[in-house]
C-alpha cells in the first residue's frame, strides 16, 4: 500500500511545481487529521476542511468545496469514513487535487467487537460482531475501522505519514516540519501511555454510546463499548435490532453512556429515551470526528479534549 501513498504525493509534487508563488495548502476531511496537518505544517501550510462541522457519519460536503480542493495541492482522507465521498468522486478527481488514504499504512482494524479473556492467567482477545443475530445482517456497516484517531498510536502512524508528503511538496520547510513532527509525536507518545495506565488501573470500563467512534479503545486499552449505531451514515437502528442492544446492554451489566456534544437531535431523543429505559449513567466523551465553535474558543484541542476523556475514564 506504501506505494499509493508516495504516487498521490509526486502526484501533487508536479501541481506544486507548477505553482511556484502559491503557498503551501492542503484538505482534510476530519478534524483530527486537519489538526495533525496543522500541527505539522504550522504557520507554513495552509489546511482547507472540505466537511461541513458536525458528527463525520453524517457529514456533507462544503457548498465551496470545488474551490477549496482547487486551492489544494492534495486532500488527506480516511477510506470508507467520509460518507459523500463515492458521491462526489468524480467532482473531486476534476478537480485535480492529490488524494492521499491515511488508512492505507495504519494498522486498521474490522469494524467487531473485541472482548478481552483471561484463560489460565493469559488475557486473549475474542472477536465477534457488535450484536449477534440475523435482524444487524442489513446495516451498512464499516468493514474496517475508520475512527483511528481515537487510538494515539494510530494517530502518529497518519502523522508520520503527512509529514513524509508534505517534507515531498514542499521540501524548503523539512526541518521545521520535521521538528514539529518530533513534538507531535512525543505528545501522543505520553498520550498513550496515560491511556495505558488507566487501562492498567481499571478494568472492565464499558461503556454505551450512540456512535461507533469508540471502538479503537477496544484492542488498545481493553475498553468495551457497546454503540446504538452501527451504520457508517449514522442511521439510528430499528425497533427490533434496537430491543437486541438493549438487551445485550442489559446483560452486560452496563451502567454509563457517552454523550457526545455533536449528535443530532434523532440521537439525543434516543440516548435520553436509553437513558430513562435503562439507568445509564452519562458521563461526558469527546467523539472528534469534529471541534465546537465553543472549544476552540476556549483553547482546547485533539490533545486536550483527549485527556478529558482520560479524566472521565479514570472516573468511571
């Protein structure tokens, strides 16, 4: 796979070469990775977000789009995350911008369940589906795991991989973008481990959320999530796959519920309904498939709205 990624940026090479006097600019289509492209690039590289804000399953494409990726030089995405893109495929090819997979190098996992074992002293990991039972067989579900930037080590396999192409196109900045690299990377490198940590202290955390944007905590700190959907578009289950999760949430024994600030309002009427249904507990978890007007405000960021989601770990 290594191999596409270094033909979208000599692809992108040859457009930059073209344009001696433009500054260096790139599209994201999440804000993690706009956020890595930022922290990277710095004042150097302008970054273009193409995604309406909002939750990402439910994410629509900006009305100026078509100029935003005309003043790129190349789009960094997440395959099968962003959920206009087959629809808009051809605009975006026409419009001559690079396209870079961050998904093609991470370790991405299937879109299952992880459930940790203990069998004579050794923990192994069990795979299987969210919810059992043909009534989930005709969901549009992810295959593969798309939501890796809640997984730092992830994060820094995708920031490795903006660094090495934008060090490609624009080559007169490598060490200033290879000394913000090196932050970065110490950053998330301290962010994991605070993760392990807790994932050493408590055990069985668990927890319900409306969305799948938890599951990469699954494999990486034994955390189990138990989401309500499990379309890629966000589509909210039906009655009786819903009575099914209700169910195995029941079972489980699962007392908290994520509320995550970007749900639209379909969502929240379900997590209050669960909520009163089941006696869930909710405790606040940052998403970040998007950042609110009021959090940038306040100065906060991927990093910081991590380890605030740390904190409640901790206090769960």
């Amino acid at each position: 796979m290594k191999w596409k990624a270094v033909l979208s940026c000599l692809l992108a090479l040859l457009v930059v070469s073209g344009c001696e006097d433009k500054k260096p600019s790139v599209a994201t289509t999440v804000y993690p990775v706009q956020y890595l492209a930022q922290r990277i690039g710095g004042a150097y590289v302008e970054v273009n977000m193409i995604s309406e804000d909002g939750l990402i399953q439910r994410a629509s494409i900006k009305n100026n789009y078509k100029k935003l990726l005309k003043n790129s030089d190349i789009l960094f995405y997440i395959g099968e995350l962003e959920p206009y893109m087959e629809l808009y495929t051809e605009e975006i090819h026409d419009s001559g911008v690079a396209l870079f997979n961050l998904a093609t190098k991470s370790a991405i996992y299937p879109f299952k369940r992880y459930t940790p074992i203990k069998v004579n002293g050794e923990t192994t990991v069990v795979e299987s589906e969210y919810y059992e039972g043909t009534v989930f067989s005709g969901i549009d579900k992810y295959q593969e795991d798309p939501i890796l930037w809640m997984d730092p080590v992830a994060m820094t396999s995708m920031a490795s991989d903006i660094r090495d192409c934008l060090v490609e196109l624009y080559p007169e900045y490598k060490a200033i973008f290879d000394e913000n690299y090196d932050v970065l990377e110490l950053d998330l490198a301290r962010l994991d481990a605070d993760f392990q940590e807790v994932a050493t202290k408590k055990e069985n955390l668990r927890f319900v959320a409306m969305t799948p944007s938890f599951g990469n905590w699954q494999k990486s700190y034994n955390i189990q999530v138990y989401p309500i959907s499990l379309s890629k578009y966000g589509v909210l289950p039906n009655k009786e796959q819903l009575a099914a999760i209700k169910k195995r949430i029941s079972q489980d024994q699962v007392r908290y519920i994520a509320i995550e600030e970007n749900l639209a309002q379909d969502m929240l009427e379900l997590q209050n309904q669960l909520i009163d249904e089941l006696g869930l507990v909710p405790v606040t978890l940052h998403n970040l498939s998007s950042i609110s007007d009021a959090d940038k405000e306040a100065g906060k960021d991927y990093l910081s709205l991590m380890y605030e989601n740390l904190k409640t770990l901790e206090g769960m």
